[in-house]
C-alpha cells in the first residue's frame, strides 16, 4: 500500500530519511533499521570538515533550527570502511535502501568519490550540489552549466542511479531542473536547508551562531513545498520533498504537492528516530481510512489548483460572521483589517460593502467565527 518510486527503484515506505549526522557511523544502523523506506548517508567528500561548537541554535517557539555543520567530519576511507561493514552485517536484517550522498570539489572528484562509493553496495547516490554553507559552495545548484557537467560525469562514472539535491538557494531552478534532467538523473531530492541567522542577542549583538548557516525545520515547510511544486509541475523526475516534514499529515502534503517520498531530517535530530514510525502510522491510518491503496492515487493532487496569479478568477466574496459574536477582549477582527470593515457596535459587525473578501478576519479569529461568502 505504501509502497512507491524514487530514482528509478522502489522504496517499502514514502518515510526517507534525509542526509545528515543522523545518518553516519555508529547512527546508520538505528536509521536503518527503524522502518523508513530508504535513508540517505551525511554528504561525504574527499576531505573532512571540523566539527565546530557549538553548531546547533534552536528556536522551540517556531521550531526552527539552524546549522553551522558543512558536510562531513568523517574522512572518506572512513566512510569506505562505514559502508563496507553495514553490507557485510547484511544491513542488520534491514530492506531500507540506502543512498549515499556525496559531494566534490570538482566535477572529476565528484564522480570519482561516487565511484569509490558505489563499490560499497549502495543503491544510489545523491549529489549534495546545494549546501548553504561555507563560501561559493550553493552557487552550483545555481548554475545550470555547471549542475550538468557534475550530474554527467558522475552518471556517466557509476552504473546506479544519481539524483541531485538542490535547495532554495539555488536560482534558476527551471534550468537547473532542466539540466539534471539532460544530464541523466533519476531524480531530485528539495529542499536542502535555506542560508539563514536564526538569533541576534540585541543586548551583546551576538549571533547565535558564529556564521551563516542552514535553517531547517517546521518554518522552511512553506518553502519547500512550493520548489517541489514547482518542479513537479515542469518535470517528470521522481521527487523526494523535504523541508520541516514532522509528522504524516505534512509528508502528505509534499505527496500531494508532487513528491514520490518525502524526506525527515531535523525532526530525526530533536525527537529520534521513532518519529519514523509514528509518521508511518498515521500514513497508514490515513490511506486506510480514504480508501486510498496506492500514492499514485494521491500524487501531485494539488498541481491542477496551483494556478498561476494571471489564471485566478476575481470572485466577488465577503466576509461573513457564522455565528453572533459579542466582541470579546479580543477585537483582534477589526485591528487587523485594513478594509475598515471591521467594527465592534454592540457586537462585531461587517460592513459588506466597504469587505474586499481578504480572508484576514478568518485567519486570526480565535473562535473562527468568519466565513467568506458570496457577494
Ligand atoms: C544538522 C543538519 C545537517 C545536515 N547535513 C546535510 C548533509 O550532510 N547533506 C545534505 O544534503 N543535507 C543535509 N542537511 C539537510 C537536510 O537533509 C534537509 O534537506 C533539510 O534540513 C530540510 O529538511 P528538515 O526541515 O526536515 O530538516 C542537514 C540538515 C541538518 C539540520
């Protein structure tokens, strides 16, 4: 029933686990073994990168997080040695597939890295082309030349499928998209984390962090549903949808947005892995509760009512009140709108004529007393 496509082979499961620290050394064999349908290894290169500390800075009222980690700290011989062994322990009993991300700093170290990897056992590799860190680095997954050169090279150096990993920081994504496309990959995995600065302390001045770094988690969901949307509406790739996936009801909605799988990566980090069974769950709850018996049932649902602005017919609608409200403390209804047509006169009224039909009064009642009706 879950079952579905990525890069050309079939997964059990739509749960991916994204790369990340959570998917390196001692930590491959719990993410291996915790049901998902495939993970993808922290993104190995030819050298290591220093660990700094501290490298994590957390909001819990947003759950945003970011990052200052910039691949791995874990040197490829290492990494060699890592993979090695999870296929001689048989991938402890496990049917996950397991996709390796990499990343060089050429085209020719790409594909050759790739190559030492695929040598492991690996199903498939992910090319790491859009990590917001260090200097240079996302312009990359921004130029669609370039993107070809390294998707071609490393598809042409290994005989398992490659799909590319891009991110919010990569411009131009149509051609980009395009690129990976000519080049030969069998998919795309977005959104990587999006280059932010999560705190400032306004008394010190201080960062929280001591550079730029990569924001992840519940506040990037917007935006990586509208790059995979994007993409799913121009190309056929199979797509993997991250950005701030915490439960099954947002990877439901990377599927719906167009995505084969969607991928958890901060949500592993700061509640464990378990989140990958609570995820599948409600999945299957879900499917068996709408009947739904394959994803390609649900499958880029929302692409037909994603229009452009130019498609979207103007509909003559009010706000409208669904039941008598007295105008509590609150009057947070006629603060907030900016048509004026919002007033408290012996209760909330709206004044139709002067409603422009916005939808604000419906979003911040706390009671959800609005509507918007016809004209
Ligand atoms: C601590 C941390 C480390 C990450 N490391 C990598 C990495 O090595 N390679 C990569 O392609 N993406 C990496 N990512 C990006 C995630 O895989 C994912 O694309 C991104 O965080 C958005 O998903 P999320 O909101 O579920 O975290 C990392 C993310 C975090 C938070």
């Amino acid at each position: 029933m879950l079952k579905t496509n990525i890069m050309g082979f079939e997964i059990k499961n739509p749960v991916v686990i994204g790369s990340g620290p959570w998917c390196r050394g001692e930590n491959l064999k719990p993410a291996l073994t915790c049901g998902a349908g495939a993970i993808v290894t922290e993104t190995i290169t030819g050298d290591s990168y220093p660990d700094v500390s501290p490298r994590y800075d957390y909001d819990s009222g947003s759950r945003g997080l970011q990052n200052i980690r910039l691949y791995s700290s874990i040197d490829l011989e290492t990494w060699i040695h890592d993979l090695k062994e999870i296929e001689k322990n048989d991938r402890y009993g496990s049917d996950t597939k397991l996709i390796a991300s990499v990343m060089g700093s050429s085209s020719s170290e790409l594909a050759y890295i790739a190559k030492k990897v695929e040598k492991t056992g690996v199903d498939g590799i992910e090319l790491g082309l859009a990590c917001p860190m260090g200097e240079g680095v996302s312009v990359i997954a921004s130029d669609a030349e370039k993107v070809y050169r390294y998707v071609s090279e490393t598809v042409d150096a290994v005989k398992i499928p490659v799909s590319v990993k891009l991110s919010a920081n990569s411009y131009n994504l149509p051609e980009v998209v395009k690129a990976c496309n000519k080049a030969g990959a069998a998919g795309i995995s977005a959104i990587d984390t999006v280059r932010g600065i999560l705190s400032i302390d306004i008394e010190t001045g201080r960062p929280g962090l001591a550079t730029y770094g990569g924001y992840s988690g519940a506040p990037i969901k917007p935006i990586g549903l509208a790059i995979v949307a994007g993409i799913a509406q121009t190309s056929s790739l199979p797509l993997i949808g991250l950005g701030g996936i915490e439960n099954g009801s947002n990877l439901l909605e990377y599927i719906m947005a167009g995505a084969s799988a969607g991928g958890v990566s901060s949500a592993v980090l700061l509640r464990g892995y378990d989140v990958v069974g609570e995820i599948l769950d409600y999945l299957e709850k879900w499917f068996e509760s709408h009947n739904i018996t394959d994803i390609s049932m649900i499958k880029g649902r929302a692409l037909d009512r994603l229009k452009s602005f130019e498609e979207i017919k103007v509909e003559k609608k009010v706000a409208s009140l669904k039941e008598v409200c007295a105008g509590r403390d609150c009057d947070i209804c006629s603060r907030g709108c900016l048509d004026t047509a919002i007033f408290n006169d012996n209760g909330i009224r709206v004044d139709s004529a002067k409603c422009s039909g916005c939808g604000v009064c419906i979003n911040i009642c706390p009671d959800k007393k609005f509507e918007l009706v016809w004209k």
